[in-house]
C-alpha cells in the first residue's frame, strides 16, 4: 500500500491504467446518458491517476477516450464533444498533477515548477501521439504564452508547420495583429483561470479568413496554479460561408415575397401564420396588422374557400386549386387560389404554402372582350343576315295593327318592288287570279290571329312573268295577349321549282340509262360465262378446282378466265390467263385465245410451244391485244405438272403446310414481240396433299393496299387454308377480297393431288356472285355434279 501522492508500486500503476474498464464495461451493457457516461469515464481515470500515479491516469485516459468514442460519442458534433472529452480528461490529470504537487513544501517550488514544466512536456509527450491523429486542432501553451504542443490538424489552420510551433508566441509565428488577439485570449485563461467555451472567430491568414469554433482551458499543475492554457478548435469556414449564403437568400427570398403582387402566406402544420406579405395583409382586411403568429381561422376577412383550403391540404397532403374566386364580394374582385403542403426532403409536413393571385383586371378585360365580341357578332349577324336573304332570295316584312304603319325588307323589295303597296294590296305585282282568293282568305285569318299562315303561292310581275314564291306569317302578341303586330316572310323558290322539274327528269333519265346499262351488263355476263368452261375434267387421285370471281358493281367486264381439259394422251391441260382491258372487245379476245389455246393443245400440248404459237397468233392479228397466261400440263400417272409463264403472276405450290412461289420460269408478255419468243418450261412433281394455285392480278392487285404486303397474306392464307382446295379457293377469295376490296375480275384455278387412301373427287368450277348483282345463269351446259355457285 502506498500513499495517495506517493511513489505507487507496480501493482498500481496497472490497477490505475485499467481504471477505466469497470465503467466502460458498464457503460457497455447498460443504457446511460452522455453525461453520466461522460463523468463515470472521468472519474475512473482520477481513480487510476490516484492508484498509479500520472502515468497509470495517462493510460487510463487513453483508454477512457477509446471507451467514450466507442459507446458514448453521439453521431452529431462527434468532434467536438470528443475534443471536450479529450480536454477534460487532461483537466482530471492536471487536477491529480496540482494534488501531486501540493504536497511538496515551499521548499521545492522551483524544483516542483520545473517538475511541472517536465509534467507538462510529459503529457505532451504522452499525449501528442493520440492528439496527432485527432480530428481537430489542438495546442498547448505554456505560462509565457508560448506553443509547447500543436497537431497537424493545428498546422493546417495556421499555415506553418507543427515543429515550427514549438518554443515560439503567437506573435512571433502570425504577427502582431493575429499574436495580439490569440495573445488576450491566453492571457485571460491564465489569469481568470476558467474555460472560454465555444467561441466562433473569424482569424484573417495571410492566405485568407477562416472561421473556428474554438474552445481554451487552463491546465493547472497538483496545487491548481494555472501552468498552461490547451487550445482546441474546428475549422467552421464552409458552415459560416453555407449560412452566410443561407441567411442573404432567405433575406433575399422574404424581400421577393414581401414585395410580390400576389397575396403569399406560409402556415405551420397547426394553421398559424408563419409568413405573410403586405398583399396577403391586406386581403385578410388590414395590411398595418401582421398575421404571424395568428391562426387561420381568426383571419375572419379572408375569402371563405381562401380560409378553408389549408385544412384540406394539410389533411390529405394533396396541392389544391381554384379559379375565379371572388375576394371581395362586390362582383368585380377575383382571384386564383393556389395551395400546396411544404415539405422537407424525408416527406415530412412543415408548412402550407398559400398563394393568392388577383385576376379582377383580366376579368374586367375579359368583360369588355366579351361585349365587344357580343357587339360585333350583332352586326355580323345582321350583315349575314342580309347577306342569307338575298342567297335564299328570302324577304321580311312586318305590320304594326295599331298604327298600320308597314316595312320591309330590302330582299322583299327585290321580289315584289314596293313592300308597303304589295301588302296593301296596290302594288304592280299581284297574286295569281288562281291563288288570290285563297291568299286574302289566309292573310284575313292571319290579321285577325286565328291561325299563322304558311304555303306556296304564285305571284305576276308587271312584264307577266309569273314566279313561284312561299310566304310565311305569325301573330305577335303584346303583354296582354292582343295581337299588336303581324310578321313574315317571302322567298321566292321560282329557281328552285324549276331546278326540282329538272331534277325529276334527270332522275328519269338516269333510270332509263341504269336499266339499259344493267341489262347489257347482265348480257356481257352472260357471255363470259359461255366462254368459260361449263365443268372441269376428272382426274384420278386428283381435284382440278376453279373459280371465277367478276365486279358486278362495274358495267363493263374483263378478260380474265381459266380453262381445264383432257389431252388425247390422257394428260390434262391447265390455263389461265388475262387479256388487257375491260369491255366487250377484251371477252372476245379471251374467247379466241381460250380456243387458240385448245387448238394448239390438240396438236403439241407442250406449255413453251403453245405460248409461242398463242404470242405469234396475237402480234400476227391486228384486232387482238396483250395478255399473259400461264399455261401446264398435269400427268394423273406421273403426278408430274410442267408448266410455262408469260408475264402473269406466279403459282403458288403448297407442299407439307409450306408455300413457295413457282416464278422460273417467268416469259414475256403475250402480244408484244412478233419475232419468235421462247419461253422455258419447268416441272414439279406433287406429292399426296400438294396444291398449286394460279391466280390472276385482281387477287393481290388494289389501290389501297400494298401489293408486296398482299402477296405475303396470299402466302399465309394458302398455307394456313383448308386443305380441301374447294374451301381453299373460298377461304382465300373471301379473305383476300374481303370489305369490298375487289377492283378487278378474278380466276382461280388449283390442282390438288389427293392424300393416299382418298378416293377422287369430281371437278368443280365456281361462279361466286356477290350478293346483288344482277347475273342471269349461264346458257351453256350444266357443270358436273361437284360444280356449284360460290
């Protein structure tokens, strides 16, 4: 055991140095507040500089500084309220130091001063490898004001190295003007001995002001004598300059508002003013007494929807609006209302924003807008008017009953010259002898308000001419419900009758023409139809499908047709083709080339040699004309089709539920070169269930479509249609020429080759006649059992 200041034994220096785990382990698992926390901490490194003396307390304070940035330090002012931490803990070590000391009898003073003075260089040697990393600047001073200890962090604000401190004042280090206020403020703690706390300096460095939160203390030696003065501080220059900007914004902000001439306030949470300007003073009924501070619902001279609306917004966070609000009740003062919550950056409610904005002036312009718009759409009604009168060839006219005085309209005028003499019965052009008696009975029954009157009458004109006109007339009635004046009009409908009797007649006309015109339409179908083939052959494991699709709303007919027949050799021939033009002379070129087609087919049914002979027969007769065709030869044995193209669209093959477009080989138009042309010719074998279809242009061919994007449905509908090649055909036409989107006459033709175990079926052409159209059967032979209309 030692004595409370005397040389402690090892025992307690260790016991001293670990002081402060009880606390902190305290502090560790039970919740306790910063001050407590704080003093428990202070407390043990005075307990562990009494058992271990100064170095056991330096430990000690080491080790309640990491303990109280561990557990205690809070997330805000973390610097400095370890900076204050740090401070007090060297105030309890230069407690126990002034303790230590006073023991020493006058005797040792100046030893014990120079022990101090080691004390002092102790801590600082101690000491200085914690402060030299603390996140502020810190110094120490000694009694002739001159630095023993500063940081890096010390350095920066100072601008001078930390080494170049030592042994050195302030005014030596700064010069006089900084040296004389860093110089008053020491020598203030040394003398006064207590702690300047929380001081916020501006210091002017050579190389700019800064701003510090500083805080100065006295460090005291065992018996309290003052031997030093610790200096910590925090480089607060972009807080002041973030404030400075803050405070002159918000100045310049409440001047902006101040000033507005739209009626602004700002309400807390609880309704109460927080900010109104003059404008919104003066709305509220006085503009000398200030709002701020009061509640919304005592502003009584508020509009009621302007006092009501921040409760809404505060109870439902939504902006609110209206329009045209009046402020003041006299019928002229108006103003839009705005209103919206004002929030902080987490979603929180702070405030309601109000803003007021008078529109009484746009009002009153708009007014004025208003009836001047109103004035000149009265005298642009009239004009027009006026101007509908003389278009209509339509007067008025009216009769005061009690003064007899009578007017007229200047249309009226035009029509019967002097409206006055006319309704009074003198004028030169009078009612027809045939409707004058009729006309005096209705004006009488007029005049005396039995009943208005309304019809076609007929007036003479002093050259005799005679004009239809139909004339109107009411009773207006005074308040009394005595007739007080009559009223009416005259139009004259001479132009109108006469154009109504033309009409009638072109109507009759045009009846006659469209019976005509149907009944030779109806004859070109006629012929058509007898030049297509009445049915189409069988043949075996095969259907041989057609259809022929005309325009019935077009008089006029096409060229296009298809045919199908049996070859001596037991093969079948294919064709179709379209011959430009649409009228009569084009059917009869189809029909010559349909029978040219067949004769050559008897004697060489190869597809090249019957299109050359077809193409030199059409440039060798002057009174034939163009055409394509695509012309084949189907074998039933071999399943094999060879064909051969001149300018018409390609077939399309069908084969496993895949579409290809059979295009080579493709030969020029028919009718175009004299000289001999060749046209190639290509065979496909069909496989069971493969279909080929020709087609003509009409198919694919329309001024509203794209013919490319045509062509692609075609594709899609052959091979997504039934596999039938009946329902195919029907499938196809009515989608293809679905929504009245046939432009053109249409033949289809598919050879279809039946699937095994089918047995085969009969052929069959199709006539699909639109509903309406006015087709009369066809003379020729009936088709086969399979052949019906489509």
């Amino acid at each position: 055991m030692v004595s409370t200041f005397g040389r402690p034994g090892g025992w307690g220096v260790a016991a001293g140095s670990l002081a402060p785990l009880v606390p902190g382990l305290l502090i560790a698992t039970v919740e306790i507040n910063e001050g407590t926390s704080g003093s428990l901490l202070l407390a043990a490194v005075a307990v562990g500089s009494i058992l271990g003396g100064l170095t056991a307390g330096t430990a000690a304070a080491v080790l309640a500084t990491a303990a109280y940035a561990r557990f205690v330090l809070p997330p805000d002012h973390a610097v400095s309220h370890l900076a204050g931490f740090v401070i007090a803990a060297v105030v309890v070590l230069g407690v126990y130091w002034r303790a230590y000391n006073r023991s020493r009898d006058t005797e040792a003073a100046r030893a014990a001063a120079e022990i101090r003075a080691h004390g002092l260089a102790e801590q600082v040697r101690i000491l200085g490898p914690m402060l030299d990393s603390a996140p502020i600047g810190f110094a120490l001073m000694d009694r002739g004001m001159r630095f023993r200890y500063a940081n890096d962090h010390y350095a920066e604000f100072t601008g001078i190295p930390a080494a170049d401190h030592i042994g050195r004042t302030a005014t030596e280090l700064f010069g006089a003007k900084i040296g004389r206020l860093v110089d008053k403020v020491v020598a203030k703690v040394l003398e006064t001995g207590e702690t300047q706390e929380a001081i916020v300096a501006p210091v002017e460095w050579p190389h700019g002001v800064r701003h510090y939160l500083s805080n100065r203390y006295p460090i005291r030696d065992a018996d309290g004598t003052v031997i030093g003065v610790g200096s910590g501080a925090i480089d607060i220059t972009d807080r002041v300059k973030l404030e400075q900007e803050h405070r002159r914004a918000l100045a310049e902000l409440t001047a902006t508002v101040e000033s507005a001439p739209s009626a602004i306030a700002l309400l807390g949470p609880d309704l109460v003013f927080h900010q109104a300007n003059r404008a919104f003073q003066e709305l509220a009924g006085d503009g000398d007494r200030p709002l701020v501070g009061i509640a919304l619902a005592e502003a009584s001279g508020l509009p009621p929807l302007v006092r009501a609306m921040p409760g809404g917004v505060r109870e439902s966070g939504e902006s609110a609006a209206a329009s045209d609000v009046p402020i003041r009740g006299d019928g002229v003062s108006f103003a839009n209302v705005s209103c919206y919550p004002v929030r902080t950056s987490d979603g929180t409610l702070v405030a309601v924003a109000l803003i007021v904005m008078d529109v009484s002036e746009q009002h009153r312009l708009a007014k004025l807008e208003a009836e001047a718009q109103a004035l000149r759409a009265t005298a642009e009604l009239a004009s027009k008017l006026e101007q509908a009168q003389q278009l209509a060839r339509m007067g008025s006219w009216e009769i005061d009953l009690a003064t007899g005085a009578i007017a007229g309209s200047a249309q009226m005028a035009a029509i019967v010259g002097d409206p006055v003499a006319f309704l009074s019965g003198t004028g030169d052009v009078l009612v027809h002898p045939v409707d004058a008696e009729r006309m005096a009975r209705e004006f009488e029954r007029l005049r005396t308000g039995e009943a208005p009157f309304a019809g076609e009458f007929r007036l003479v004109r002093p050259d005799g001419m005679v004009i239809d006109v139909y004339g109107t007339g009411e009773v207006i009635r005074n308040e009394a419900g005595e007739p007080a004046r009559l009223w009416g009009t005259l139009q004259d409908i001479t132009a109108q009758r006469a154009q109504e009797r033309a009409a009638e007649a072109a109507i009759r006309s045009a009846d006659h023409a469209r019976a005509q015109l149907e009944a030779e339409h109806q004859a070109l179908q006629m012929f058509v139809r007898a030049m297509l083939p009445a049915s189409l052959p069988v043949a075996p494991e095969t259907e041989i499908v057609a259809a022929y699709l005309p325009v019935v709303e077009r008089v006029d007919i096409g060229g296009d047709w298809f045919d199908s027949f049996a070859l001596p050799d037991g093969r079948f021939a294919l064709a179709v083709g379209d011959v430009t033009g649409h009228d009569l002379r084009a059917a009869t070129i189809m029909g010559q080339v349909r029978n040219a087609v067949r004769a050559y087919a008897v004697e060489d049914p190869a597809p090249g040699e019957v299109l050359r002979r077809v193409n030199h027969l059409l440039t060798r007769v002057s009174d034939l004309d163009l055409a394509t065709m695509v012309y084949g030869v189907y074998d039933p044995k071999t399943h094999e089709l060879t064909w051969a193209n001149a300018g018409h669209p390609a077939p399309l093959l069908r084969h496993r539920g895949e579409v290809v477009q059979l295009d080579h080989p493709s030969g020029m138009i028919l009718g175009v070169f004299a000289d001999d042309v060749h046209y190639a010719e290509n065979t496909v074998r069909l496989a069971p269930g493969d279909t080929v279809l020709v087609y003509t242009d009409g198919l694919v061919d329309h001024r509203t479509a794209d013919p490319q994007q045509s062509m692609r449905d075609l594709v899609a509908l052959v091979a997504t249609g039934a596999r039938t090649p009946e329902r195919l055909l029907r499938e196809v036409t009515d989608r293809m020429l679905a929504a009245g989107g046939q432009e053109d006459d249409v033949c289809l033709l598919a050879v279809h080759r039946l699937p095994e175990a089918v047995p085969p079926q009969p052929a069959t052409t199709h006539d699909r006649v639109p509903k309406g159209a006015a087709v009369p059967p066809p003379t020729a032979p009936k088709p086969g059992p399979a052949a019906r209309a489509a």
